[in-house]
C-alpha cells in the first residue's frame, strides 16, 4: 500500500508547480549526478526578478555560514 504523502514518484515539474501555488517567490537549484561526467540540473525561480536575487544571495550567505544543519 502506497503512502498518499509519498513524493518519491511525483516528478519534478509537479513538485515545483506546487511550490509556486504555495509561495509568492522561490528559487529552486538542484543537481542530480548521472555519472562520472555529467549530471541532471534543475533550475527553477517563481517571483519578481529582483525577490528571486535577494533569495538567492540570503541562501548564499546561509550556505557560507553552515546552514542550519550546524
């Protein structure tokens, strides 16, 4: 019996349509590795440009800080 809740076979597109009825702006980056040489990248951004920079350079601070995972 499947999981309603499961998002492993929703595809990508889904995912982030929904994400757009969700929130007014985002910026999604995503890599997927395929191989040795290559991989998959996903780039997607809902919003006014100029939201779309400013979430991209607070995310970039966050990153250089440690994220919450630190």
């Amino acid at each position: 019996m499947s999981d309603k809740n499961d998002l492993s076979d929703c595809p990508s597109e889904q995912l982030l349509h929904e994400l757009s009825k969700r929130y007014r702006c985002y910026v999604f980056v995503g890599c997927q590795p395929k191989g040795k040489d290559s991989s998959d990248m996903t780039f997607c951004t809902t919003g006014h440009i100029h939201e779309c920079i400013g979430l991209a350079e607070m995310a970039k601070q966050m990153i250089s800080l440690g994220g919450p995972e630190s």
